[in-house]
C-alpha cells in the first residue's frame, strides 16, 4: 500500500485518540518517567520525547489508555521501534513477514520486508 494511502486511512492523529486528554497524559508521564528505557538499558541517561506504546493499539482504546502498555522513550529510539512495526520509514504496515534481518545490537532485530 502507497505510503499516501496508508497515512489517509489512518485519520487525524485527534481521531487515532491523541487530542487534549492525551497530550495531558503523555506530559503527566513524562514528567514522572523521563528518561528513554532504551537508553537507560546501554547505560546512557536521554531524556525521553515520546510517550510510546509497547504493543500497538491499533484503534483499542483500552490498550491505547493502559498505562502497563506505556513506555518513555527518545525520537531515535521511537523512530526506530516504529519503522519496524510500520514496515518502514513512510512506507505503510508491512504486509509479509519474510525478508532479511537486521540485527542493531543484541536484543534489538528489525527485518526488512521485501
């Protein structure tokens, strides 16, 4: 699916659910958790940008509001985690789960679909 199309059927990010009650959520944990997990697990301290979803909610609003399924983490790292649930960097979901797997360093796989 062309990245354009994905993106259109999507919906706004409003009506994925991050309006007011979101924004005001995401900065509640931030500031009680505001160091990226990833980071921290190398040993590095980076503040965290992004409230992130461990598992993605796909429209389940009660996945999307569990806290257990919340993560702090910097853009890179969310950056990261989402090309490869996304199947890339503005390409859409991937579709196939055969490709070449690229491993970033211990722990951390992405594959790339073909």
């Amino acid at each position: 699916m062309p990245a354009q199309t994905y993106d259109a059927q999507r919906g706004s990010s409003a009506k994925r659910g991050y309006g007011t009650a979101w924004r005001k959520a995401r900065a509640a944990w931030l500031r009680k958790h505001p160091l990226c997990v990833e980071c921290e697990q190398q040993g590095v301290l980076i503040a965290a940008t992004v409230v992130d979803h461990i598992k993605p909610h796909k429209g389940d609003m009660a996945l999307f509001w569990d806290r257990d399924n919340w993560q702090s983490l910097c853009k890179s790292h969310h950056d990261r985690k989402t090309a490869t649930e996304d199947g890339g960097f503005g390409h859409g979901p991937a579709t196939e789960q055969q490709g070449t797997e690229l491993v970033l360093r211990p722990g951390l796989t992405i594959m790339r679909v073909r």
